[in-house]
C-alpha cells in the first residue's frame, strides 16, 4: 500500500480533501449552478406597450406642393391673405402727386393748417443775407448757442437720413427724411403738438432734402426711386422723376429748375424739373463704382463735385457724355469709401470729406483724425460747411458725452456742442442756418435737437 509510505502530515491531508469532496457532493452545488445557467441564456420574450393613440388635432398634415399633386397653379385658389400692412411697414406710395396729409391723419388736413400756412408765409420773403465775421466773434457766437428741453422734438419715427432748415429770419422751420421714406415738418417756434406734423411720401430712404433756393415754398426730396417736389402752396408731393438707385441731388444754376443727381450705381443724371420725362435729359457714366453725394460749385455753377467709394473728382456738367468722361480735378490720398464731399460755401476753394479710415480731409492739407465708425445702426457722418463761415465746418462725433464738434479747416478744434442733460445719442446728420446762429443735428431714432442762442428779456 502506497499510504502506508505517507508520512502522517500527508495523509492527513489527503483525509480532509475526501472529506471535503464528499461535503460538496452532498450541496449539489453544480447541478444548481448548471440549472441556473440554463435559465439566464433562455431568449425572452420581446415586451410589447400598448401606445396610446394621438389625438386628430395633434397630428401634423402634410403639405404636398403643386408640382407634386400635378396640377397648375391656376387650379388651385390663392389663400386668403390680409392685404394690411404690419404695424412696422408703411403702405406702399402710389406714383404720380401725393397729398400732403399728415401720416397720423386720415383724410381730414385740419391738423395740417396751421403748420402749412406758417411755411407759406415765411416763404414770401426769400432774401438771404450772409455776413461773414472774424474767427474770435464766429466763436464767441459759437458759446452763446444752447440746446434745451423746449428744443428736442421726435419729428419722424425711424432714423434721420436728411435734414433741411427753411431760410426765414423769423421763424425756425425744419424738414427731416427718415429711412422708411418718411418726412417731417416742425416750426420750432411753436410749442404745441402741433408745431410737428409728419407726412409719407416715399417708399425707402429719403437721402437727400432742400429748399429750393429761389422758392422756398417748395421742398425738394429724393429716394431711391423717386424725386418729389413738396409745394406748399397747393399742398400736394410732386412727382419730378423717377428712376432707381438715386443717392443725392444738388440743384444747377440759380433757379432751381435742373438738378444733378448721382446714384449708388456711380452714374450722373441731369434732370429737369420744367421738363417732365420717363428720361433724364442726360446719363452719364463717370466712372464711379458708387455715389453717395455729388455738389455743385457755389460761383462756378457749371462744376460739381461727386464722391463715391474712393473717389472724390470734379466735373464740368458742358462737357459729360454718356461714358468716357474725365474729371476736371480729383482729390487723392482716400483709401476707404467716401461718405460726402462738399465745396466750401462761399467761394468754393475749399473742400472737406469725410471716409472711413477715420480722417476728416480737406484740400488744405487737413487730415485729423477722426472716428467715423458709425455702424450700421447710425448713418454716415458728413461734414458740412457752416454755410456764415468760409473756412469752418460741422460733423458728428462718436465721443462721450455725445456731441458735435465744430473745425477750422486746419484741422483746430474750434467748438464743441454738447449737454449731457439733453443730448445723449449721436447726431450723425447735422445742418446749419444759412444767416442765424443755429444748428440742428438728428439721431437714429428721429429725433431733432435746436442748438440757438438764448434769448434774454
């Protein structure tokens, strides 16, 4: 026996292991752990919910367009749309003569009277006296000129694009175009509500708005479609000429009838408002990607002067033609767009622009730095001569507290009109009395804020 070869140790364990099998035996141990096995690795049945059925309004219905119904658009009828504009959009204006009836108004001008007949009667006397003085009293009349409450009117809903100031000495008269074609009226002197009135008459953007030099009863407007006369005396908005892309306008000679007009396209047209016509009496192309002004010379009335994307240049209106012109000067050293371009008003030698490198620039040598980075919630600075000062111009500024800041076209910094009280955006489109001390400058939300002097008495 090979046991009894064992040592005791040996055989003592070989005792427990036997006994230990046997105990592990008697569990059934791996009959129940087999057993479970085939229970686990057993496919179970897929569990079915019962989902509950979404009701008629819920379902989406499926469009299916004409093309694959496969019948014609004449088959099926229009749907029902409300033909009324929403509460943000003007009605679009009908061509030809508009009446001039307030926006707020519907059919009665009872509103309107007043206001228009203050117009007509400043209009009689047209005779505009410019007196020019030295710097040291230009200035001082610069410090005697205040903006306060009284002076603030909202006069048209959207943001001032163009703004024009009625030459009588007696009363303040102001005209606005808004974005959205709209114009306002307001006689600053009157300080009732109905001092302001508004009025539709374009269907975009009123760029560009004057009084007529020679007539002042008649209030010129322009869009991008449309040149309208305003005529107080009959109350109506002439049609002058309608065409597309239309930027600005400026009027040729001393009577008012021709006016040179640019548009965003970079073409001249000469339009003549005694001779109405589906054409221009001419179109040019001068070579412009883009016009955004164009200004006719104050002595030398057959010159004018366009500015587009980098371009600034000089043209005689006797020598255009429909294409191939050359400019009589051009002013250099503009890298960016053009925003405006101006002669100084009373001898023309001067010119000031205005770009988007942030310079203010002028034919003198003046290139100040200047932020002109409006955005595209302002509109465009332009630098306007102070029509009482050969050498000195106006423009908006992006400074705080908000302002506008008058130079010498040396680039000096002459004025700086200001109050944070009551001026707390940025005037971008300013404009100047051409005999009284005052300037007017409106903002983005059609506001128009009077600087004047005070009256003491």
């Amino acid at each position: 026996d090979g046991r009894s070869q064992l040592s005791a140790y040996e055989r003592k364990r070989l005792k427990n292991i036997t006994e230990n099998a046997k105990f592990f035996a008697s569990l059934q141990l791996h009959e129940s752990a087999a057993r479970l096995h085939r229970i686990a690795t057993k496919r179970q049945l897929p569990v079915t919910k019962r989902t509950k059925p979404k009701k008629a309004e819920e379902e989406p219905v499926r469009r299916r367009s004409m093309r694959l119904q496969r019948v014609e658009p004449s088959e099926i009828a229009a749907p029902d749309v409300s033909t009324q504009p929403r509460a943000e959009e003007y009605p679009q204006v009908p061509a030809g003569p508009l009446p001039m009836l307030p926006e707020d108004q519907m059919g009665d001008s009872k509103l309107t009277e007043d206001l228009l007949a203050t117009w007509m009667s400043i209009s009689e006397v047209t005779v505009v006296t410019k007196v020019l003085v030295v710097l040291c009293r230009y200035q001082e009349s610069l410090n005697r000129m205040v903006l306060s409450e009284e002076n603030i009117r909202k006069v048209v809903k959207y943001r001032v694009c163009s703004m024009a100031i009625h030459p009588s000495e007696s009363i303040i008269f102001l005209a606005a175009g808004d974005r959205n074609g709209q114009i306002g009226l307001w006689n600053v002197d009157c300080r009732s509500e109905e001092g302001a009135h508004s009025f539709i008459a374009h269907n975009d953007s009123v760029n560009c708005l004057h009084f007529s030099p020679c007539n002042p009863a008649h209030l010129l407007s322009l869009s991008s479609d449309t040149l309208r006369c305003a005529d107080v005396t009959r109350a109506v908005f002439d049609e002058i000429y309608r065409a597309e892309e239309m930027s600005c306008f400026d009027f040729l000679g001393d009577g008012s009838s021709t006016a040179v007009v640019g548009q965003w396209s970079g073409n001249i047209l000469v339009v003549d408002r005694r001779t109405p016509a589906a054409s221009p009496e001419l179109s040019a192309d001068i070579g412009f990607r883009r016009t955004r002004t164009v200004h006719v010379h104050p002595v030398h009335k057959q010159y004018f002067m366009a500015a587009g994307s980098t371009n600034v240049a000089v043209y005689d209106i006797r020598y255009l033609k429909a294409s191939k012109n050359r400019p009589v000067s051009t002013l250099q050293g503009h890298t960016k767009s053009v925003a405006s371009a101006y002669f100084s008003p009373v001898t023309g030698h001067r010119v000031v622009t205005v770009c988007a490198d942030d310079k203010l620039s002028s034919q003198t040598s003046l290139h100040r730095r200047h932020n002109s980075n409006t955005g595209r919630w302002l509109s465009r600075f332009r630098a306007i001569w102070d029509p009482k000062q050969e050498d000195c111009f106006v423009v908006g500024s992006m400074l705080q507290p908000r302002r506008i800041e008058v130079f010498q076209d040396t680039g000096k910094l002459l004025h700086t009109f200001y109050n944070p009280d009551c001026l707390a955006s940025v005037c971008s489109i300013n404009v100047l009395h051409p005999s009284r001390n005052i300037l007017v400058g409106g903002n983005s939300s059609g506001r128009l804020h009077v600087f004047k002097e005070e009256t003491t008495g």
